[in-house]
C-alpha cells in the first residue's frame, strides 16, 4: 500500500492515496480477463485470447478525500504450473480465485490455487492474504453453487474469507466485489 498526499498543481493537497495489487488467478478459460475488463473498462466480449504471462488493469476509485488505485493482476491460467507465480505474487493485499460454474474440473484446481498462493505469499504479520471465491459464468447454470450452505462451508475449510457468484457477461457483481 501506497500512502502520500497527492500533488496538483505544484500545491499539496489533502487527499490520499492508496495503492492495492489484487491477484485475479485461476485455471484458464474461467473469464478472469472478462470480469476484469467489465469492471475496468465496462466491457464485455467473446473473443478474448488467453492471456499469456500476466497482464494488468488500473482502476481508480475515489472515496471522500482518498484515492485508491486498484492495481488487478491478471495471471495467465496454466502459470500456476511454472515458477513465475512467486514473482507474480510478490507483494500482493488480496486475491480473488476464479472458477467456471459450468466446468467442475475449474472448481476442484480452486484448492491447488489457493495452496499455491498460500505458499508463496504471505503478509508481513505471517498470515495469508485475504482470498475471495468467485463463481464466474452463474449466468449459464448453477449446479456447481446452488447449494449455499456446501460453499460456505467450503471456504470456511480452505482458508477463503467468502464465495459470489459473478457473470462478466450479465454484468453480475463484478464491480460490486471488485471495489469492495
């Protein structure tokens, strides 16, 4: 995190600013790209190109007299297969974990994500950063969540400080819990 007045004009101002990286991570295909550039750019598109390495997404959110600028980390599916997620990582205040409700083999790799990360980063007080699960395209069915009570229980197991359940496509709160 990032905390310094801002400068406008040569004159410094009363308004702080704040700097959060967020990891985006999860198994590739499962429209971590696509809730990003929702909630970025308010855009949406079938034809996106797997990401390859990392790619990043500024957002920048006012709030009374603070500026925080969200810096979302969007890491490359198959990465978590190669040593560069340690670099990737470094750093980060929190992560969302991503996962396709309509392909069980994203939901059951949600694990070795998080072990993943919980491996290799931690905060400065030795805890893991805090991990939110997403379950992306739940405009295209449900039966991976629609038992409320399982995925609470699931997150609870795993070490996630909570579970939504998101469509990029139906704009379905990805800019909730991304400025949240």
């Amino acid at each position: 995190m990032t905390n310094h007045p801002a400068q406008s004009n040569g004159m410094q101002s009363l308004r702080k600013e704040h700097l959060y990286k967020v990891l985006v991570i999860g198994d590739l295909g499962v429209g971590k790209t696509s809730i990003i550039r929702r909630y970025v750019h308010q855009t949406y598109s079938t034809n996106y190109r797997a990401t390859i390495g990392v790619d990043f997404a500024l957002k920048v959110l006012n709030w009374d007299s603070e500026t925080v600028r969200l810096q979302l980390w969007d890491i490359a599916g198959q990465e978590r297969f190669g040593n560069m997620t340690r670099v990737y990582y470094r750093e980060a205040m929190g992560a969302f974990i991503v996962f396709d409700v309509t392909r069980p083999t994203t939901f059951e790799a949600v694990i070795k994500w998080k072990e993943d990360l919980d491996s290799k980063l931690m905060l400065a007080n030795g805890q893991s950063i805090a991990t939110v699960l997403l379950a992306n395209k739940c405009d295209q069915g449900r039966e991976l969540t629609n038992n409320g009570i399982k995925m609470d229980q699931f997150c609870k197991d795993h070490g996630f400080v909570g579970w939504f359940e998101t469509s990029a496509k139906q704009h379905k709160r990805a800019a909730v819990l991304l400025a949240s």
